[in-house]
C-alpha cells in the first residue's frame, strides 16, 4: 500500500462482509483464493483490508489490496464460481475480481454503490 493510494475520499460503504478472490492480476491468472475482507468503498476507489482494525491503521506498506474504480466493469457472473451471488470487477488495467456474499441483499447492496461509483469516477 502506498501513502498515495489510501482513500482521500468519503467513505460510501464499509463492512466486514464480502468474500472476495483476485483471479486475474493486469490479466495474468491467479489461483482462486476466497478471503472474507473488511470492504470499504469510496467514490472512486474498492479497498480490501485484511480487517476493521488495518483499516485504522492505515499504515503504508500493509497488504490491503486497492481497486482503482474508473474505467472499470462490474457484471453479475454464474460461470466463474460454484457460489452463489458472485460478481466481477474488471479494472482498467485488466485485473479481475470476484465479489460473494452469501446474503443476497448484502450482494446487491455492494453491487448497486460500486456500479455508482464506477459511473461516476469513469465520467470524471
Ligand atoms: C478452488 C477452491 C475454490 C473454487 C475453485 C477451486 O480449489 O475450491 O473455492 O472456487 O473452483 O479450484 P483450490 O483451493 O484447490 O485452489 P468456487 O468456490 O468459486 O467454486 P474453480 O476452479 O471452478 O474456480
């Protein structure tokens, strides 16, 4: 994590509810691994942090993954895992990941604010 990309932003969404497992990086394979995170969303950014106390923290050089939202994809997706409520981000830069929750009203509700995000920061 660099001291650049912690979010600058207002916070839209956070909690410790979403699984979620990096398949692609810049478009090179990795191997599923489902990690339940502490998820926050800013108007432009998705950070995974490993819980809510690294968020506090915030120290550079921790391993929170950081998802740049403009000019990324989202879609719901039933072929790229056996789970249920599954989607996918697709960044800019050709990173996949997939997002569950087994709460199918939690799933919408991270789907619906990232989908906002996403059109507002690739407008920008
Ligand atoms: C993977 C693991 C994942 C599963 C994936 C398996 O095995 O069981 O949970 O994805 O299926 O390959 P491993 O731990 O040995 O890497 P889902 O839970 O999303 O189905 P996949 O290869 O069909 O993606």
């Amino acid at each position: 994590l660099q001291e650049s990309d912690l979010p600058q932003k207002p916070v839209e969404l956070k909690g410790e509810n979403m699984n979620m497992a990096k398949i692609s990086d810049s478009g090179k394979k990795q191997r599923k691994n489902w990690t339940l995170f502490w998820t926050v969303l800013t108007s432009d950014q998705l950070l995974f942090y490993k819980d809510k106390q690294q968020e506090s923290a915030q120290k550079a050089g921790s391993k929170t993954d950081v998802v740049q939202l403009g000019g990324a994809l989202i879609e719901w997706t039933t072929e790229k895992s056996s789970r249920k409520n599954v989607f996918q981000i697709t960044t800019h830069t050709g990173s996949e990941y997939l997002l569950q929750a087994d709460s199918q009203p939690t799933a919408n509700k991270w789907y619906d604010a990232i989908r906002t995000a996403i059109a507002s920061s690739t407008k920008a």
